[in-house]
C-alpha cells in the first residue's frame, strides 16, 4: 500500500497533542483538588515582603482563618481599608496583648521588652522607620513588612486601632510550596510544551503533504504534455 506523504508526521502531532491536552487538564484536575484540600496562591504584588517573597513570585497558603496564627506567620489578610481591591501579604509580629515599640536608631523592634531578632529583614540595620509603641488590643495583630523601607503596613496607620487588623481578616498562612502545586506545575509546562510541539509537527506535515500533491500535480502534467506529443 502506498504510503501517504507526512502521514507519520501526522501521527506524531495527534499524539503529541493529545498527551499534552491530557497532561493541561491532569493540571487543571490537580489544581482543583489542592484547592478543596484547602491550599490556594496568590502572585505577589509588590516589594514589601521582599528578600522572603519577591515581586511576582508565588506565595503559597493554607487557608482557615486566623485560629492557628502566630507571631512570625506570614499572612495572607483581608484588608478593604488598607487596600480596596485584592489581600495583604503581611508578617504578624504582635498579637493581642503584646507590646510592640521601636525607637528610632534602636537595632531591633522590642516585643515585650525583648528585642525582637529578625533575621528576614531586607536590611537588619533598620527594622522601622520611626518611633511607635503599642499594646496590640486583644483579638487583633500587628503586622509589618520585611522591607520595612517599602511596605504600607501597621505603622502607616497608627491612627486606626493603633494599626491593628483583627485577627479575623486573615484569609490563609503562607506555607512551602505543596509538592502537588509543584507537579502540577511541571506537568503543565510539559504538556504546553507537547502542544506547541504536536503544532509544529503538524504544520510540518501539512507542508510535507502540499508539496507532495504539488509534485503529483506536475508528474501529472508532465505525462498528459508526454501523451499529447
């Protein structure tokens, strides 16, 4: 049986295409389950808890309230005052009860009255930018960024609750990357990557069967011309 011109490039491109469909909705089916296992992320905006999140890295969270908060949890808040679109992405250093301060010049912030280690910090000579002492109100936190030379946070609003979010807001605490987040990832990277190469094989073998027909088409020629003399 005569063989079809680009008929085996035109297997490789459905299969191709069809493991890297079947790998984007494995994807899609995985992404939905860590969700409903109560797991979501977010892209982070902007440089404020820069060195430990990046602008545009993706943060990863466990969502369920602020139960389970501690000092030190990175958290994800909802915050309309501070911000009317979209959450915050903030540290909890004082809960409710504490009393947080900093006096301008100091090395650290004092919690307590302890000085407070903050090895996360963008730049450790600077935990503040200026003087503030609060006694955080119970059932409320106290939250800053670990770029404290660039980050709205509690001590931009000292004059709202002395800068406290009620520990209510919080929405998730970050946590490492799952490791279904990161398969689902990889696998979704390499099933992009089958589609767009099922793509060019089969555009390759669309071009190998035009030129097939167009060299059929003038054998065909050719002969009729050769019968016609």
């Amino acid at each position: 049986m005569k063989r079809t011109p680009g008929r085996r490039l035109g297997m490789w491109a459905v299969a191709l295409l069809a493991l890297g469909g079947t790998l984007a909705l494995g994807v899609t089916v995985a992404t939905a389950v860590l969700v409903e296992d109560g797991y979501t992320s977010r892209s982070v905006p902007s440089v404020s808890m820069d060195p430990t999140y990046r602008r545009g890295d993706t943060a990863y969270f466990t969502l369920g309230g602020g139960s389970g908060i501690r000092r030190g949890d990175i958290a994800l808040i909802s915050a309309p005052t501070w911000v009317p679109k979209g959450d915050v992405l903030k540290r909890v250093v004082a809960l409710g009860g504490d009393r947080i301060s900093y006096k301008a010049g100091d090395p650290t912030l004092v919690l307590n009255g302890v000085p407070l280690e903050e090895p996360y910090l963008k730049d450790r000579a600077t935990p503040a930018t200026a003087s503030f002492d609060v006694i955080v109100p119970e059932g409320r936190m106290f939250v800053l960024g670990d770029n404290r030379g660039n980050s709205n946070d509690s001590r931009m609003r000292l004059s709202d609750h002395d800068g406290t979010l009620p520990v209510s807001a919080v929405r998730g605490k970050a946590v490492a990357a799952p490791a279904g987040f990161l398969a689902a990832g990889a696998a979704g990277l390499v099933g992009i990557a089958l589609i767009l190469a099922g793509g060019g094989v089969g555009a390759a073998a669309l071009v190998v069967r035009g030129r097939a027909r167009r060299k059929g088409r003038l054998q065909q020629v050719g002969q009729v011309q050769a019968v016609a003399r």
